[in-house]
C-alpha cells in the first residue's frame, strides 16, 4: 500500500509538472520577449519647444523635470503623464538642475549670467514657488546644485575673482549664503563648470562633495569633506584646453 501511494503521488506529480510546461510552452515566445527586456515609451509632456536638461527621480512614481522657458514639470504616475507646474514669471529663465526631496517638496536653479542665476523653492508639488535666491554680482554664473539631505545643500557658481563660488543651504532651500573663498583653490585661467544638467556638483553622504571643471588647460576634479568650506583639486586625464572640453 505504501509503494502504491508513493507511485500514485509521484505519477500526479509529473502530470502536473508536464501540464505546467504544456502551459508555458503555449504562450507565445514574444509575450516571453516583452517580460525580459525593458523597454521605453514615448508620452507627450504637452511643452514641445521645451529642452530638458534637469531630472529628479525620488521614486518609482514621482519624478520632476526642468529645463528651458521657465518650465518644470512633475509626474506622480512613473512617467505616464506629465504637469506642467512652472513658476509663474519665469518664462526667460533656463532651468538646468532641479532636486526633489519628495513629490512636493522641490528646489530648481536657473542658469545664467548675474540676475538670471536664480533658485526656487516649492512645498506644494509647483502649486506656488518662492524665488529664495537671485544672483546680483554680474560676475558670478551659477551652473548646478545637490543636496546632501532635505535640509543641507550647495550651489557653484563659476570663478568669481579667481575662485568657484559656492552658495550654502541649511533649510532645504528656503535661504542661501556665500561661503567664504579663503579654503578654495584658485582657479586656472578658462576654467569652469558645464551647466549642461547640473551633474558638475555631486554629493556622497552627510559631508563630501565633487566639483568637475573644464574649459582650462586642465580639467580637474575638487573634493570637499566639510560641505564646502575648503577643497582639494586633483587633475584628471581627460583632454581640456577650450571652453567646450574637459
């Protein structure tokens, strides 16, 4: 009786395994294709004149863009659609960085010689914005911000007689201050960050951040482990030599 259970159990057990085949083997080979590999899908964000240069993903959901026009936009449904929730008065102004602490909770820098070098701040998903910093020395070109938490956060601009200017944080964007200059390395002649998508300034943990410049003789990397009061340059292999290397 023991040898027959065991012989039964073992013969519906294999049934059910070649049933379970059967199964996977009738769905077609393309539904199995469309599991494995990632794909993308176009949406229209309804801003077709917009270039973007600024993304901020804070989760699978919620992610926010910024770029030309003054525009940001936001999607809480991963990516399947897009609102428009720009600052008002801000159509003139280049958004190139844009750091998001939640789906509400945002901070965007506009790029741009003097008054045009700008931050806002919204805590409403882009519902309203304070504008919580304008350039006003015509020399400075701010190109990029990160944050190292909700609260604490940097902003460069390119060398202000002489020296990377750095804008400092410590409520999460609501007020800026300039940091002393005296513990930053003077910078070569040409030399200066790339405003493309605000990647020049990275943040690593509670203190440290990078600087990557170019456009000088030497592009070169500069390391703070006290959240921007003094830094340390190191050359990198990659060609420089104009405005558009490094």
């Amino acid at each position: 009786m023991r040898r027959t259970g065991r012989t039964r159990r073992r013969v519906t057990a294999a049934a059910a395994c070649a049933a379970a085949l059967a199964a996977l083997t009738a769905v077609p080979a393309q539904a199995h294709e469309q599991r494995r590999v990632p794909h993308w899908e176009l949406k229209d964000t309804g801003t077709p004149e917009v270039r973007f240069r600024g993304l901020a993903a804070v989760s699978r959901n919620t992610a926010w863009a910024a770029g030309t026009g003054g525009t940001v936009l936001r999607t809480t449904d991963g990516g399947a659609t897009w609102r428009n929730v720009s600052p008002p008065g801000a159509a003139e102004l280049q958004f190139r960085d844009v750091e998001a602490f939640d789906a509400r909770r945002a901070v965007v820098l506009a790029i741009g010689e003097g008054e045009a070098s700008r931050v806002y701040r919204t805590d409403d998903g882009g519902a309203t914005w304070t504008e919580s910093f304008r350039n006003t020395d015509p020399k400075a070109f701010y190109d990029c911000l990160a944050f190292f938490d909700s609260r604490h956060g940097l902003a460069m601009s390119d060398p202000v007689d002489g020296r990377f200017r750095i804008l400092s944080t410590g409520d999460g964007g609501r007020t800026w201050k300039v940091l002393p200059d005296a513990g930053m390395p003077a910078a070569q002649e040409g030399e200066a960050g790339f405003a493309a998508s605000g990647q020049c300034l990275v943040t690593s943990g509670p203190k440290d951040v990078w600087l990557a410049t170019g456009g000088a003789a030497r592009a070169r990397v500069l390391h703070s482990a006290d959240r921007g009061h003094t830094w340390t340059a190191t050359d990198t292999a990659l060609p420089a030599g104009d405005p558009a290397r490094g």
